[in-house]
C-alpha cells in the first residue's frame, strides 16, 4: 500500500510503498476513504514536543474509511462507513465503565499518535475504536470530527455551559471552529478572538456572536469586558496557550468564570491567587474526547448542526503541502488526505 512515512529527524513525509499491514487476531482491517492533516501533526515534525515511538512512523489520527474485514458479532460487517476512535483502551477499567474512556490508565495506543495511522490506504483497528458513520456525514466530515468535533464536544461538556452563559473562543483553527458550534449550540452567547480578519469572518458565519482581532493580546481582556457589560465571560476556552493569551483570558472571567485549555501548550501561566479566590474562578483543562462525545458531534454534525470547514482535498502524494500550510499559519479550516 501507499503511505506517507515520518523517519526520525525528518520534518516532512515521504510517500512510498511498503507492505499491506497485518491485522492483529480479533481487529478490523479498515481502508481508509479520508484522513485530516491536524496542527498536532507539527508536534512529531517541527517542535518535538511529541516523540516518535518507531521510525518510520505513520502519522494521521483523523481518519474515516470503509471496513474491509472485521470479525463477526462486533456489530460491524464488511463495506460498513466509519470514522476512527484513535484511542485504544481496556474497556474495564473505573474510568472506561464511567464512560471516562479517554483517560483509560491501561491505554495501549492511540493510531497516528504512537500506533501506525491514517497517511496510508490501509489501517488496522480493534473493533471497539470502530464508529458507525450517519449516512448524510460525509467521510471528510466523519474523519474531521474524529479530532477536533470529538475534542470539541468534550471540553464543552466540561465547562458546563448554557443559555445563560457567554463564552469566549481564543482561535479560530480547527478546533475552535468545532468548539465554537458546539457552544453555540448549548444557548451560549458565543464570543471568538481571532489573528486574521478572515478568520474572523469565518467564525463569524458559523457561529460568532462578535469577534475581537488581536494579534498581541494587548487589550483583549478590555475588549472582552466591553462586550459583556464589564462582566467578563463565563468561559474562555483557550486554544493559543501563549503567556499573552492566558493572561488575557484569566483577565477576561466573571466570577466563576471557567479558563479551559484545549490541547497541548508548553507556555507556562501566571496566576494571580487574589483575582481566582475573589472571582472563585476555575481552571480546567481537556483533552481528546470519549467514544461517546465523537459520537455525539457526528449526530450534530447529521442535523446540520456542526459544519466543518474543509480548505482544500489533497492526494496523499501532497500530503506535505497540507503540513506546510500549518507550519507558515496560512491554513484556515482543515486540510483532508482523500483516497
Ligand atoms: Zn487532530
Ligand atoms: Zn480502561
């Protein structure tokens, strides 16, 4: 099969052939129809913030494709539309039974993370990270949202929002745009920072109430206050994680105002202990998303609730091309390997 290798030190792909991979005993064997090119890729290939944990690797943890071979009784048969659950868990443990499965202490593997992913045609799973796809979800959408939908829908649940509640969405990439609709969807008034005015003009047409531009954070948490009455916002969910945006959006809270961080940062933050115990404020952090949250955004995503935002399809041959963008910042949306 074709498939895009990362070697250690390298900091793009190259696509080669190698051998159809053999599927473990009691897996499925998965051919895969679209796989999307996410900034955590940047993590393996430019700051090394995640290690390789075999060279050559396969990269590509959002991943939809069709089911060649599965065993029988798991619910799924041949020709069956899918998207990938990328984390591989023991189903048993407190955290799995609480419906917690993405904090799994037992977890073997998560594919394009550290098991072999979706930059090939072909991928093998364990039946469980299997997830029907609705017929009206396409297999861009299904692979999109098996990252940021799923990552999204976790971190709105956890905030614990509502019609009541403004929030804030600090970046407009990928992630923001699904954690952006995913609020919008609770009742939200929802708020979004953006770098560019055509990110702006992005989040204002799929979700934005209002969208302050800033490039330096300077008078962002001003900027914040003004449009809520000098309240601040009931939720500030932070997908920069540079020093500048943290402490903007802790300066951006009401009281008991929620300071989520999405994903992976390496900045550190200061805190100011007074302005927490005087606002109670709560500082939260998730990551990933459970089976059940990817299969919450594939349903908002059937009633045209959640919509994702594909800038262009690419062959897997191009694959470096989709990596460039995310490296000079001039992706907007999300780019999609198609097979
Ligand atoms: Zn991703
Ligand atoms: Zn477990």
């Amino acid at each position: 099969m074709k498939a895009a290798l990362l070697y250690t030190g390298e900091q793009s792909l190259k696509v080669e052939n190698i051998a159809n991979p053999t599927v473990p005993k009691g897996w499925a064997l998965v051919k895969v129809r679209a796989a999307g090119v996410c900034g955590t890729e940047l993590h393996f290939l430019v700051d090394g913030l995640m290690p390789l944990a075999k060279s050559p690797f396969i990269l590509g943890h959002e991943i939809a494709g069709e089911v060649v071979e599965v065993p029988e009784g798991t619910g799924f048969k041949k020709g069956d539309r899918v998207s990938i659950y990328n984390l591989v868990n023991c189903g048993h443990c407190s955290y799995c039974r609480a419906g917690l499965d993405s904090l799994c202490p037992n977890a073997t593997g998560q594919f394009g993370f550290n098991l072999d992913g979706g930059f090939a045609e072909y991928v093998t799973v364990p039946p469980t990270s299997l997830v029907h796809l609705p017929d009206k979800v396409s297999f861009n959408d299904g692979a999109i949202l098996a990252c940021s939908g799923m990552t999204a829908v976790h971190a709105v649940k956890m905030a614990d929002i509502g019609f009541r509640d403004t929030v804030v969405v600090n970046g407009v990439g990928g992630v923001g745009l699904a954690v952006g609709q995913v609020a919008k969807n609770t009742g939200a008034r929802v708020l979004a920072i953006a770098d560019t005015q055509e990110k702006a003009d992005l989040a204002k047409k799929l979700f934005a109430d209002e969208v302050v531009i800033t490039k330096d954070y300077s008078n962002v948490a001003e900027d914040i206050k003004k449009l809520t009455d000098g309240n601040g916002v009931d939720a500030f969910f932070e997908l920069v994680g540079t020093a500048a945006s943290a402490n903007a959006g802790l300066n951006s809270l009401a009281k008991r105002g929620r300071y989520v961080i999405i994903g992976y940062t390496k900045d550190h933050v200061d805190l100011d202990p007074i302005l927490m115990v005087i606002y109670e404020l709560r500082i939260m952090a998730s990551v990933a998303g459970t089976k059940q949250d990817l299969e919450d955004v594939l349903k908002l995503c059937e009633q045209g609730k959640v919509k994702v935002f594909v800038q262009s399809e690419l062959k897997l041959d191009d694959v470096n091309v989709a990596l460039e963008k995310l490296k000079n910042r001039t992706s907007l949306g999300r780019n999609v390997i198609v097979f």
